[in-house]
C-alpha cells in the first residue's frame, strides 16, 4: 500500500524530462518533502529542510550536465533481451533486462508499440498531422536495472527520474522508478505500474515529435519542451486505452494550481511536477482559445522567423507573457 506523503514526493520529483547541454556551474537542485500535514514543500537543499523531515526529503538536479552514453551503447548486465521493432512512427531498437519484466503487465515490446501507435494516432487525428505526416524517427530505447545502472546514469539526473529523452530519439528508462518513484514501494496491481509505463514512453517520443518540428533549432528552454511533451501525453492519452485521460489532465491541473498558489505572480521552471504541470497548462490555454491549431500555429511562426515559443505566441495571438500567465492561473481557477 502507498501512502499519500509517497505519493505526493513521487508527484512533486518523478520529473520525465529531455536532456538539454548546461554547464556544471550553472546546474541546479530542486528538493521536496511533505509535512504531517500533507502540505508539499520545494527547497534548494536538504539543509534547508526542517530537522524532522530531512531523511524524507527527495532531490534531484534540473539542469542536466555532461554528455549522455548513446542508449543503444550502454552496457546491461545479467540476462538481456533485445528486439528490433517496426513500428508507425520509425523503427525502435529496444534493449531490457529480462528482470525488469517482473515489475509490469506488459512487456516492453508490447508497452513500446502500444506507444508508438498512440503517438501516430494522436499526430494523425488533430492539425499535427499538417507538420508531421511522414513523422519517422531512428528510436533506441534502453530500459535500465536501478540497481546495476548507476555508473551509466550522470549524477545530474538522479533521485527518482524514471525516464529521459536526448535528441534526436534516445530513450532511457529505470524500471523500477517507474513502479516506485521515490518511496521504495510498489503498488499492488501492475496495471497502475503499465499505465505509468505508458505515460513515460508517450512523455519521452512526444519529445521527439517536438524535436521532428523544430529540427535543430533550439533555444534550451525546458520549460516548453517539458510543457509540450506534458500536455502532448494529455492529448495523446485520448488515444490510449490503458491511460485515463480525464485522470492525468486532473492530476496535473491540481499540480499546477498548487505552483500557481505558491508564485501566483511570477512562474521559474523549477523542474518540479508542478512546474512540468504549469508549463502544460500553457499549452491547454491555447488549446481551449484557439484548438489544437492554435499550437500548431506558434510552432509555425517560431520556425519561420526563428524565435522563441513565447514571442510566437505574443506574435500570432497578442498573449504577452504577463496577460498569458493571467489567464493560465485563470483557467486554473474554472
């Protein structure tokens, strides 16, 4: 059984992210822990939690410095499995551990087709498909043991990260931070643990749809890679017959409001699940304005007049940055 303080660590740093170049002088540390009155906290350092709590503070970096190991070269120990999958989106080279299978329903040939139809879907069913129709990708995914990848996981993402993306289309997934987050424990149904799973590998190849519009360009701003890929798994989770989509658009509302309440006037990516949430709802504002075009729309603009995604928003809505953290903390509200 998991208990809610659990859950809420879990939510507030099971961070799914893309890797983006940072030097090591300039990388960062977020930490959360929960009272005894279930109220969530984000500090800098263990040390500036109180006494009490700090064996239950949980930190991970926000910047990710250092170069990653391709993930098609990185060494597995014990028994492997490897397939070479064909799938809508591009081919997948996909490598596990055969003891990771253990912690899911699903195995992962299965959990990664099923992803890689529901992204294609997802493209093809709304105005993506204008940009993305022949979307294909060179995809290596890599699950990783926890207890024997430490040497090949950077320090800089550590804690209970379950999943990463480095461009064009590497994927790398910890198996059991998928089941366990942060608190150790498991939850009783695998069926909880594939949903998870789903989400993860949906979050990291909405990364690489990203990446496929954008090409090389890029201007390392986490907070709307990790916002596009957030509500792309929201989009997508309407699609997705293992994930509940009114569920995952709620849950990250709720982690959104949370951030909004503690910095109402200003919003810093901190690389919390409720900064990964807020920078989602950015996403959905222009959605419920404008409909899935309407984000089509400012990658559009973005690419033709090279700039980034909030002046391509003031440029072809008239949302500057100010009015549209307005009305993002006001659709937090409805």
């Amino acid at each position: 059984m998991i208990n809610k303080s659990s859950v809420l660590i879990y939510a507030l740093l099971s961070c799914l992210c893309l890797t983006l170049p940072v030097s090591a002088e300039n990388a960062k540390k977020v930490c959360a822990y929960v009272d005894k009155n279930n109220r969530q906290h984000i500090v800098a350092s263990v040390n500036q939690a109180p006494h009490r709590y700090r064996a239950v503070t949980r930190c991970l970096s926000t910047d990710f410095a250092g170069q990653m190991t391709s993930s098609d070269k990185i060494e597995l120990k014990g028994n492997v499995r490897s397939e070479d999958l064909s799938s809508p989106i591009g081919d997948i080279s996909l490598r596990w551990p055969r003891k990771v299978e253990a912690l899911f329903g699903r195995t992962p040939v299965k959990a990664t087709n099923d992803a890689a139809s529901t992204i294609k879907r997802t493209i093809m069913n709304s105005p993506f498909s204008q940009l993305l129709r022949n979307f294909k990708a060179d995809w290596k995914i890599v699950f990783l043991d926890e207890s024997s990848s430490e040497v090949m996981i950077p320090g800089s993402i550590s804690g209970c990260t379950p999943g990463w993306m480095t461009p064009p289309a590497n994927i790398y997934v910890v198996a059991q931070r998928i089941v366990s987050g942060c608190s150790g424990l498991r939850p009783e149904k695998t069926s909880i643990a594939d949903e998870q799973l789903a989400r993860l590998i949906i979050h990291e190849m909405a990364h690489g749809v990203e990446y496929a519009i954008l090409g090389s360009w890029s201007d390392n701003d986490r907070s709307r890679a990790e916002g596009f890929a957030t509500w792309f798994t929201e989009v997508a989770a309407k699609q997705n017959s293992l994930i509940d989509d009114k569920s995952i658009a709620n849950e990250h509302k709720l982690l959104a409001k949370v951030s909004a309440q503690e910095s109402p006037d200003k919003f810093y990516f901190d690389g919390s699940a409720g900064a990964y949430a807020r920078s989602a709802m950015r996403f959905r504002l222009l959605e419920k304005k404008y409909g899935i075009q309407g984000v089509v729309d400012v990658y559009e603009v973005m690419k033709k007049d090279n700039i980034s995604w909030g002046q391509a928003v003031e440029k072809r809505f008239g949302l500057k940055e100010e009015k549209l953290l307005q009305e993002t903390n006001k659709l937090l509200q409805k």
